[in-house]
C-alpha cells in the first residue's frame, strides 16, 4: 500500500495529461465541422485549452493549501470525468443548433462564434483536469521528503503524458476510433482513476460513487456503439435526404450528404462543402469554377478524343475528374488528393468511374509534384483544385511550389486554378496572380459574365508560357460560360495590393481571406 501511495500522483498526472492533450486533438476535430479548420479555429482552440489549464493550475494550488490532498483527490477526477463526458453532450446540442439555423457557422461573427463554442465545449474540462498536478505535487511531498526530485518528477511526467497524448491520439486513436470515441475513453479513465484514488486513500464513499459513474460511461459508450451509425455509411444508392456517412479521417471531418430530395449529393469536409454531385445527371457540372475549367479544357484540347494527359492536384469527390474520364476517354488522367478515406467515399459514394485511364495518388500535392520533377511525358493541363473559400493550404499558394509545377507542365501546357475573392479587395487574388506572374510569362483571370465587384465571385487563373487568347468562355453548346477579369478591375486589384508574390516564407492567406470572411454577413 505505502508503494501504491508512492506513486500514485506519478500515475495520475501522467495519465491526466495525456488526457488533456488527446482532449486538445480532438477538440479541433469537433470544432473544424462547424467552423472550418484553418489557423483561426487552431488558434482559439490551442487559446482555450491552454487558458483553462492555467485557470485549473491556480484553482487546484489553491485547493492544494486549503485541503488535505486525501479529500480531494477522488471528487477532482469524478469532476474532470463528467466535464470531458459533457463534451459530447454539449457538441449534440451545438450540432443540433448549428443545423437548425441553417449554416456552417461561417458568418460576420466567425472568429468570434468558433472562440465562443471551443471555449463552451473545452474550458471547463482543461480546467479541471488542470487542477489535478498541484494537487498532486502536495500529496507526492506528503510521501517523501525528496522536494525537488518529486516536484521535477512529477512535472517531467506530465510533460511526457502531454507528449505521448499527442502522438497517441494524432497517429492511432482518431483515425482508429473517430474523435467522440476517444472522449469516451478519456472520461472513462479519468474516472478509473477515481476509483482507483478513492481505494488507495479509503475514501470509501468517493469508490461507490466512482463504481456507478464510470458503470454510466460504459452503458452510454456501448448504447452509442450499438446506435445506428453514420459513420458506418448507409447504402450509396440511397435517394433519401440527409446524412449518408459521417466519419473523421486523419486529415478531416468527412460528411457525405444528400439535399433538395435527394437529387444532389455533397462532400462536406470540416464543416465546408467541397463538392455537389448531380445523382439525376452525373455530367451536370454544379460549380461554375468546373464549367470554366471545363470551358478552357475543350477550348484548349478543342479534340475530345485527343491523346493527352491531364494532372488534378486536390481531388475530394472528384467530380471534375470523373467527367475528364468519361469525356476524354483519350487521355490519360491523374488525381492527387491527400486523404485515402477521402479517394474511398468519392469511389463508394460520387460515381467515380473505375477506369485504367484515371490514376489517383494518395500523397500531399506539394509532395507529389517534388517527386515528379524528372519526368519525361509532362502533362498538358494541371488543374488545382485545393483552394476553398474558407481553407486554403498554403504550402500549395507560394511560388516556390508552382514553379514546380511549371516544370512538370508541357511547353504547350496550360495551368489552371480556382479561388474565391471579392474584386472590390481581391487581397488573395492579386496575390495568387502575382505569384502566378512570378513564374509564368502570362496569366489571365476568368470570372462570370456577371462579376459583381461587391460580392464573393469565383474565378480561375490560367497560366501559361504562351498568351492566352481567349476573351470568352463558353460551353459545347455555345452558352456563355465566362469572360476574361475586366482590365480596370483587374489593375485597380493589382495596384491596391501590389505586386508582392506568395513565398515559402511569406504567404499569409487566412489574413488575406478575412474580407470574405466579412462578406458572409450578407
């Protein structure tokens, strides 16, 4: 018993600490589906942790001189157990209201919204697993008269706690378990550790009542088991509104959608959707980026049955691929997209054609094009298609990466590129531009017939080593599809942002995104 006593508060702050740290991971995940994930949900995030185990080490120092450590010990872990239980309580109820008002919570109040959920949600666990190691310390001084070696034993543990947590829940327990399983365990063995506190410190009363909390964890962890489960994915050909899978995979939140009664399937990934899928008509292009790639590609190719090669750098569901390979059935396709649990719901659920002609590569796009630098066949058409309005990664903005992509493009090759802006600002797009300028001789940006300088517009850059003639856009059918930017917006944009380009170590996108950000309050 006395070496149980020992080493008990080593054990507990170990074990706690990895707790707050797989608690912080998952946060973000739960977070990213309402708000996006991008530097400003991690901001507030890592914000709001680190705020409650600062308030929690100043409430527990000051338990610590108050009262016996015995006492308090066990009720500390019960309270830091059901608070990081209420996590998934809390986030049901945050979901429920997220959908019932009808949004992804991207609006005007945006920062300030995600910093008022993460901190709803994840200050008062932090907190009070943050009260524990002060408590600790006292009782580890109270069983050895070692002070310094004890108090630096104690902290190199948590330290160490805190670090296997988060190689812990990063490399296995997400992409292994999914993010509300994990909260599950962590309230579970926080709570065995109450018990065990309780036994060891015959503090009986605290040991009944640990036996029943942690015998409620398990019958609500195996009622959520047993509960029909989005993130199984209920059958793809289903036409039935609503969530047809819901999972977290190791780069995203990935929800699988179908919406106007089941004519329309969406790719939602953290809280954002990243593609609309025609179940009624698979070759109806829903986004106008796609029908202005699509305008340039048949433009350019002109010959449908031309034997080429085209580069797709960020996949998603892959519609725009997929229509290159049932209507270029002469070439040969390739996709990059980071996320194999991505590739495989695009398979299982977007009608992605199983065919020779389209490769897909599970790699980060920055990566893929470093390791293709030697090759001998480049491709006609690269299309980058990795940019959202609210994420953008912006290792794949610098001009450091297209000029990689420059050499992996044919002398006669053609760049094409989507992104989102306001033209009255157009921060982002006159820096992509001049990033694009800073590599290739000539560039355009196409944009709808009706651009409204006020509003969110979506364009595409096209860049090349030849100019590029094209005014108009416009489709198989002879509908105009797009027009080149109008010359006066397009030099007010360059001259009010100059013409500073996007770099490896410059290329600050979420600050240049902010007024479209702002926008969504209309």
């Amino acid at each position: 018993m006395r070496r149980t006593q020992r080493y008990l508060p080593h054990i507990v702050v170990f074990l706690s600490s990895m707790g707050v740290m797989i608690i912080e991971l998952a946060a973000s995940r739960i977070i990213s589906k309402y708000f996006g994930n991008s530097l400003f949900t991690w901001t507030g995030v890592i914000g709001v942790v680190l705020a409650g185990i600062s308030a929690g080490n100043w409430i527990g120092g000051k338990w610590a001189d108050t009262y016996a450590p015995e006492r308090i010990m066990a009720p500390q872990l019960f309270a830091a157990s059901l608070l990081v239980f209420g996590i998934l309580a809390l986030d049901l109820l945050i979901g429920w209201f997220m959908g019932r008002s009808g949004g992804s919570g991207v609006s005007f109040w945006l920062v300030l919204q995600s910093l008022l959920v993460t901190g709803v949600l994840f200050f008062l666990p932090a907190a009070s697993l943050g009260t524990i190691s002060p408590v600790m310390v006292k009782y580890a001084l109270s069983q050895s008269d070692r002070m310094g070696g004890t108090v630096g034993t104690i902290y190199a543990l948590s330290s160490v706690g805190s670090i296997l947590g988060t190689f812990l829940s990063g490399y296995v327990l997400i992409p292994l378990l999914g993010v509300r399983a994990i909260v599950f365990v962590v309230a579970l063995v926080i709570a065995l550790l109450g018990v065990w506190v309780s036994r060891t410190t015959s503090f009986l009363k605290g040991t009944s009542l640990g036996v029943g909390w942690t015998a409620a964890i398990l019958l609500g962890f195996f009622l959520w088991g047993i509960a029909p489960a989005e993130g199984k994915g209920k059958n793809p050909e289903s036409r039935e509104e609503g969530v047809l899978y819901m999972r977290d995979s190791p780069y995203s939140h990935i929800t699988v959608k179908n919406t106007e009664k089941g004519t329309k399937r969406i790719l939602i990934m953290d809280g954002l959707i990243h593609n609309m899928h025609d179940l009624t008509n698979p070759d109806n292009l829903l986004y106008e980026y796609e029908r202005i790639f699509l305008a340039l590609t048949e433009t350019f190719l002109r010959d449908p049955n031309r034997s080429t090669k085209t580069l797709t750098l960020g996949g998603g569901a892959m519609t725009f691929p997929s229509y290159l390979a049932r209507n270029f059935r002469q070439a040969r396709h390739t996709v990059v997209e980071i996320d194999p649990k991505v590739v495989e719901v695009a398979y299982r659920y977007f009608e992605v054609p199983r065919t020779e002609i389209l490769h897909i590569h599970t790699v980060d796009a920055r990566l893929f094009v470093q390791g293709k630098q030697r090759i001998e066949t480049p491709w006609e058409v690269i299309y980058l298609d990795a940019f959202n309005s609210f994420s953008i990664p912006y290792h794949l903005t610098t001009r450091e990466f297209t000029q990689g992509m420059e050499k992996l493009l044919h002398p006669e090759g053609i760049l094409l590129a989507n992104a989102i802006d306001i033209p009255r600002y157009g921060r982002f797009l006159g820096a992509y531009y001049a990033t694009l300028s800073s590599v290739f001789p000539h560039v355009a940006i196409y944009g709808s017939p009706l651009v409204d300088r006020d509003r969110r517009s979506t364009f595409v850059l096209a860049a090349a080593r030849f100019p590029i003639p094209y005014e108009e856009l416009r489709d198989s059918q002879g509908n105009l599809v797009a027009k080149r930017l109008d010359p006066v917006i397009q030099e007010d944009i360059l001259r009010r942002n100059g013409n500073r380009p996007l770099t490896d170590d410059y290329a600050p996108v979420e600050n240049l995104m902010i007024p479209v950000f702002l926008d969504m309050i209309r």
